[in-house]
C-alpha cells in the first residue's frame, strides 16, 4: 500500500489516471465502488449539534431564582461565542470538503484497476496492488478482494455472472502483473496501472498539473465563521441576560420571601424596589419571627440606614427582652452577664437588665439572711450586716477576704520562767513560748483558715461573693504593741485574738512541764469606707491533752501543736455557732502519733467537755 497525492504528479499521468477512470482510455477499471454522496455530512451534522447544544446551554436556568445561570456571566458570553464560533467553522469545513471534491477531475471512488485497488475519494490516493493480493471472492452481489495488510474491499456486482467475470479478470491481472513486473517491461506495467508514467506522453498534454483549489476561500470562510459566531453569542447573552432579568423579578415578586429576593439580587438583579422596600421588610418580619436577636442585629448590619428604621428598633427590643427573660431564668449573675456579652447592642434594654441583675443580688441576700442568726444588735446582728455586705457586693464586687492576726500575751514571760526553774527543764526547746509565735500560729491559721472561707462562702455562690483567706496581718509594732487594723480595699474579717499560757500540768513519763493556753478573739467583719461592721468576741482555753503528754513518741511541739490545734477548734464551733443557725462541723486536723490512741477515753471526755462549754457559751 502506498499514497500518492494526485496534483503532485505530471500532468500527463493525471490525465491518464482521469481518463482511465472514465473508462476512455486503458487499462480501464475492473469494477468501481462509487463515492458518498454526502460529501461533508459529518461536518453539517457538527455544525447542528453544536447550534443546538450552545443554544440549550443559552437557555439553561433562564429565569431561574435558584440557578446560579439565570444571569449569564462574561464566560458563559465567551462560550456562547465559543460555541456559535465551532459551529459556524464546521459548516463551512462542511462546504470546504464539499466544494474540493466538486472540483476534483475524476469522480470520487474507489476504483479496481489491472494493477490493483486505488482509493479515489479525494486528492489523497491511496494504491493497493495486486502483488499484495490475498483472496478474491465473487458473490450474487458483489466482487470481494482482500490483501495481505487485512485491507478488504467490497465492489458491486449487477449479478454473480458478472462477480465470476471480474474476478477471472483480477486474476488473470494478477498474472500480467506479476509476468510484467518480472520482465521489468514498461509497456506491460502502463497497460496495467494508469499511475505510471510512459515515456509515450499524449501530443496534446500540456505541461502544467491540474491547479490545486486554492485554500483562500476556505481561510475567508473560517474568518467568516469566527465572527459570526463572536457576534451571534454576545448578541444572544445580551438578549438573553435582559429577557432573564426581567422574569427574575417577576418571579421574587410573586413568591415574596426573603428567599427569593436574596436569589434574586445573588443572581444579578437590581430592581430599587426589591432592594430597598422588599427585600429589607421580608428579612425583618423572619427575624422578629424568630425572637433571636442574632437575626435582629444581622439585619441591622446588612441594613444601615434602612428606610423601615422604627420597625427595626421595636423588633430589637422585643428580642432583647424575650432574650433576657431566657437570661433571667437559671438566676445568676453568669447568665446575666453573658446576655450582656452576647449582645452588645442591648441599650435598649438596659433598665431592666439592671434590674434583673440586683434581683439576683435580692434573692441572694434573702437566702442568706434565711441562714444566719438574727439578734437586732448595731454591730454584732450578722442577718444585718449581710445584707449590707450583698449591697456593697452589688456595687463594687464579689471578693471578701478572711485575715488573722495573733499576738503572744505577757503571760508567756512567767509560764517560760516556770519551766527554766523547774526540775522538768529539758533545754530552750521545752520553753512554751517558742510554740506561739506568730510563725507558728500563722501555720496553723493556714488549716483553720480554709475551713472558717468555706463555711462562709457556703452562703454565697462565688459570683455574689467568693471569700478569701488573705495574708495575716503584722502582730505588733517596733515597741511591741499590736498595730491598729488596717482599712480594709474589700470586705474584710479580721480574726484579732491574742495567746495567754496559763496552768501548769506535770506529766511524770515522759517527764515535763506543760502550759494550758487561752486565746481571746475579736473578730472584725468591715466594709471599706464604711462604719458598718459585724464584731463578735469569743475566748477559749485548752489545758494539754493527757494522751498526747503521755504518748511515748511525743515531743513538747507535738503536745502545744495538739493545743493550740483544739483551740483553733473551739474558735471555729463559737463563731460560726454565733453566726449559722445550722453550722457545720469543721476540724482542724488533729495531730497523729503512733500510739496517740492508747488512751480514747481520755480524749472522748475532753470532746465532751469541748461542747458542754461550746454550750454555755453559745
């Protein structure tokens, strides 16, 4: 199989290759498969399928509030042009084909010559020979012949009579081709092929080929179809775009919701009606639908200035206060608060939001009052001074701070003289007062501390009030008298009480001598730059413990850590006992030895003690 391009061969081979294929002139066809008809059909058919496709993509979501195509943009314009552009450009490849092969010199087949099958459907001509022949086949309706590349033609036959003719006529071809081509004879191989040139050219050829069809009516074309379809597609997105709007509005209009006029300003339209009236009138009626002031104050974002100004403002209030009746309810200042921080814009609601806030402050003040004991006294009613205390909390903050102060009585001197002079001495560290400074009282303040802030704060959430145990206080001065009390920044209660060792106990084993210890409490409840206050005064006294003098493991810190530890104790029951009509049972925690148990009774009878003088002190 080889191709040959016919305007490239000499003229005088063309004409022969014409007139052979009219069958004027030898080697004449064997059989003749005409042509297609339809010269270009595939093209025309493009160019319909592509006018059709562009304009259904034209006419995709036109009028359609919910496609993002109602309005076409400058890419769909650009694929409008694009499409309208193919189109044109397949009709006129359609015509171009066409009118080539209109214009070829012989007629469009494809022929069965002595020397073997030529494909004559254009210029292009494509030469099987029959050296290269396989099979042929003779049918009622058609003369088959196949060669060794697989390539199989099919030429028409009037009936098997004449398949059988041509096929005795491919054979006996078949042979003169073979005996030509092996005797190298010219003449032979001319009788055979009309594509071979023979040195015996006709007198009256002329020397020039037949002229190409020139390409310059088909590039004319093509520019054609370039702007026409360029011009076609933007006149059809304009047309389109204003038709299109045009129905959007119409639609929105009728279905009235804020949907629909969102879809319709999202997809290009800008009615000032819609925009102005509509539009903001149909969010404001779904946002007071909802009693949610997000909805209220997105609507005033996207709204400055809005023409509907005193809708708007009647809406945000009635969401706020709808809001805030949802706040109002858990009863906390938390849920106040954050209602305040959620919506910042929440002036017009400010009054009752500042009332809702002191009814919280109200209501705890009353649950407290309901707590504690109420004696009717200036400065020691503690129903009284809380509701004080609530007030300045309202005004000023939750903090309150717990803070001791001890001072070491002069009693200490005589009680240290005692254990120097007596036969139980054991050295400065037997001495009483090495156990009550302030170090080692501020080290205990620390356990009792925490127990007298929790009951307190049990009558407050630590929005209201949150109690703390603060620093403690300096004990006295450079001439060794207790400093006055400072004035407290916060709601403070100062715990002053001053150490007095008092009654010497023997413990004959372990050996030593031994100090019971009263502390006399004043205690100070203040408010800063105020004269109300709550003052209670309560003593106590604890004698060292016999089990714990007794205990084998002891040291002299152990039995002093043990008292002063009670005492703190006995503090704690009196006060709060002063102040709660339900306290609770708070304890230091007492010190551990090994064999601190071997005697219960003991200290069982001490605890009893401890609440017979609780109760006739309380």
């Amino acid at each position: 199989m080889k191709s040959i391009e016919f305007y490239d061969l000499p003229r005088p081979v063309q004409e022969r290759f014409v007139a052979a294929s009219q069958a004027s002139l030898a080697p004449a066809p064997l059989a003749i498969r005409p042509g297609s008809k339809y010269v270009g059909a595939r093209w025309f058919i493009a160019c319909a399928i592509g006018f059709s496709v562009t304009c259904a993509f034209a006419l995709h979501g036109f009028g359609d509030l919910g496609h993002p195509s109602a309005l076409a943009t400058s890419v769909h314009a650009l694929i409008y042009c694009l499409g309208f552009t193919l189109s044109f450009a397949s009709l006129t490849r359609g015509l171009t084909l066409r009118d080539r092969a209109l214009s070829l010199p012989f007629a469009r087949a494809t022929y069965l010559f002595p020397m073997g099958v030529v494909e004559a459907t254009s210029s292009a001509l494509t030469v099987h020979s029959l050296a290269d022949l396989r099979t042929v086949e003779a049918t009622a309706a058609a003369l088959n012949v196949t060669f060794v590349d697989g390539t199989s033609f099919d030429f028409p036959a009037q009936d098997q009579a004449h398949a059988e003719a041509a096929k005795i006529a491919v054979t006996e071809s078949q042979e003169r081709l073979d005996e030509a081509t092996r005797a190298d004879s010219v003449r032979g191989l001319a009788a055979l092929d009309p594509l071979l040139r023979t040195n015996f050219p006709s007198p009256f050829s002329q020397d020039v080929p037949f002229k190409r069809p020139t390409t310059m009516w088909s590039l004319a074309l093509l520019g054609m179809a370039v702007i026409s379809g360029a011009a076609l597609g933007v006149g059809v997105w304009e047309v389109r775009n204003k038709l299109s709007a045009r129905r959007l509005a119409e639609v929105a209009r009728a279905l009235d919701t804020t949907a629909a006029y969102r879809q319709y300003l999202a997809r290009g339209g800008h009615s000032p009606e819609i925009i102005d009236v509509l539009l903001p009138r149909a969010e404001l009626s779904e946002a007071k639908a909802q009693a949610n002031v997000a909805a209220v104050e997105q609507y005033i974002a996207a709204h400055p200035g809005s023409r509907i100004q005193q809708e708007v403002d009647d809406a945000l209030r009635a969401a706020l206060l709808a809001t805030l009746e949802r706040a109002k309810a858990p009863g906390t200042l938390a849920a106040l608060s954050a209602f305040a921080v959620d919506n910042p814009r929440h002036e017009p609601v400010a009054k009752e939001l500042a009332e809702a806030r002191h009814q919280v402050y109200r209501v705890a003040a009353d649950r407290a009052k309901q707590l504690v004991i109420a004696t009717g006294a200036r400065h020691s009613d503690p129903a009284a001074f809380l509701e004080r205390l609530v007030a300045y909390a309202e005004k000023h903050g939750p903090k309150a701070m717990v803070r001791f102060r001890s001072v070491l009585g002069k009693s200490y001197k005589a009680a240290d003289t005692n254990v120097r002079s007596g036969s139980y001495f054991a050295g400065n560290a037997s001495l009483p007062s090495r156990f009550f400074g302030q170090p080692e009282m501020q080290a205990r303040e620390s356990l009792a501390g925490p127990l007298l802030v929790s009951a307190l704060q049990s009558l407050f959430s630590k929005e209201i009030l949150e109690f703390e145990l603060g620093e403690p206080l300096p004990g006295v001065g450079e001439d060794d008298k207790p400093l006055p009390l400072p004035d407290p920044t916060v709601p403070s209660l100062y715990i002053d009480y001053r150490i007095e060792l008092s009654g010497a106990v023997l413990n004959a084993k372990p050996r030593g001598l031994f100090f019971g210890a009263g502390m006399f409490f004043d205690t100070d409840f203040r408010l800063p730059d105020s004269d109300e206050r709550l003052g209670i005064s309560l003593r106590t006294w604890r004698s060292p413990s016999r089990s714990v003098m007794r205990s084998h493991d002891r040291s002299t810190g152990d039995v002093y850590e043990d008292l002063a530890r009670r005492s703190l104790n006995m503090f704690l029951r009196r006060y709060l006992k002063r102040v709660l009509r339900d306290p609770p049972d708070l304890l230091v925690p007492a010190v551990v030895l090994p064999d601190a148990d071997q005697d219960d009774k003991d200290k069982g009878d001490k605890d009893e003690r401890d609440e017979k003088d609780d109760e006739k002190q309380g």
